[in-house]
C-alpha cells in the first residue's frame, strides 16, 4: 500500500509544474474581428516608403517659341533644304503616304531634318439652285498636309528617289517638291488676327 501512494505521489509532483504554468492569454477589444490588423497605430520607422528612391523630377521650363533651323546652302553635289509637300482629302492615304516617304528616306540614307504637319484648310463648295440667287454650302472638303523636309539630297540620287515616290504615289494625293524657304515655316503656325490687330495698334 505505501509503495502505491509513493507511486501516486510522485506522479502528481511531477504533473504540479506543467499544471501551475501560466498560459498566455491574448485579450481582444469587443467587437474585433479576427482579420483586423492592429499594427495601424504602430510606428513603421519608413518602412514601405519608396517614393525617395524616384529622382524628382526638373521644374518644366516654359517653352520658347520655335525657331527655325538654318537653312543649308546648295552644292555642286547636293541640293539645299527641300520640303516634300504630300497633300490630299483623305488623312489616312496622306499620313500612310508621308511615312512611306519618310521610311524610304531613311533606307536610302537621305537625312530628314523635319517631318510635320500643315494645319488642314477647310473649302466650302457652294452651289445655286436652279430657282433663285441664294447660294448654299453643299460640302466641306478638308484638306491634309504633311511635309517632310530633306537636308543635302544628293543631285545623283535625287532623279531615283523622285522616281520612286511618283510610282507608288496613291491616287487623290498630290505631290510637289520645293526648295524651303521663310514662308514655308511661317506656313507651320496658324494666323491670329485679332492678336495681329491689337499688336499693330500698340506699335502705331
């Protein structure tokens, strides 16, 4: 009988520390829910923060007004600045024909200095009935144009290359080469009348 109660005995104070351990208990506020973060409020010492590490950009300069490029003189081997006029009613055949010109130039390796668009006039076509003085307008054609502008085209390879383009030439698109001048870039900026008048008082 002693012999049980010593085992008994021991069993227990062996048990007696696991059973005094104190367990960890992790108190929640009312009404949380177990996928709420709670670390909003903790300090994150700038971890996370990535926007120092993008290089800030230059205050943008206010853009001054286009000037325009010298002009090259003509030599005994090349010619001097021409523009390539590509006009037409329809945008898509033009814009398509003026990157045809523009690709074209740079496999042949004629250096292109510009490549822009005019902007588009607008005609009115007016008719007159049978009866009656009264006109009225019966469409509106716009026309569409690019230019591409060519630095020292060689004289030799100006008749191929004119050649070339008058082939695959769509139809409804005009074609004309120029040599550039004073009024052609002036041509690139849209006319202000009223700005004009009011300036040309000021200066009277």
């Amino acid at each position: 009988m002693n012999a049980v109660f010593r085992k008994l005995q021991a069993s227990l104070f062996n048990q007696a520390p696991a059973l005094c351990r104190a367990t960890p208990c992790v108190q929640r506020p009312v009404g949380a829910s177990e996928n709420e973060r709670r670390y909003r409020s903790m300090p994150t010492n700038g971890i996370g923060r990535w926007r120092h590490l993008i290089a800030k950009e230059a205050p943008k300069k206010k853009k001054d007004k286009q000037q325009m490029k010298a002009m090259l003189a003509e030599t005994d081997t090349a010619y001097a600045t021409l523009n390539v006029n590509v006009s037409g009613y329809d945008m898509t055949l033009v814009e398509h024909y003026a990157q045809y010109i523009h690709n074209l130039c740079n496999r042949l390796g004629i250096k292109v200095a510009e490549s822009y668009a005019l902007p588009t006039k607008s005609t009115e076509v007016m008719l007159m009935p049978e009866q009656g003085t009264k006109m009225f307008v019966d469409s509106v054609l716009k026309t569409h144009w690019r230019v591409i502008q060519l630095s020292s085209l060689d004289s030799a390879a100006c008749p191929v290359f004119i050649d070339v383009l008058l082939k695959n030439q769509p139809e409804g698109v005009q074609l004309s080469v120029k040599e550039h001048t004073v009024a052609d870039f002036q041509a690139r900026f849209k006319g202000r009348p009223d700005l004009e008048g009011l300036m040309a008082q000021i200066s009277n």
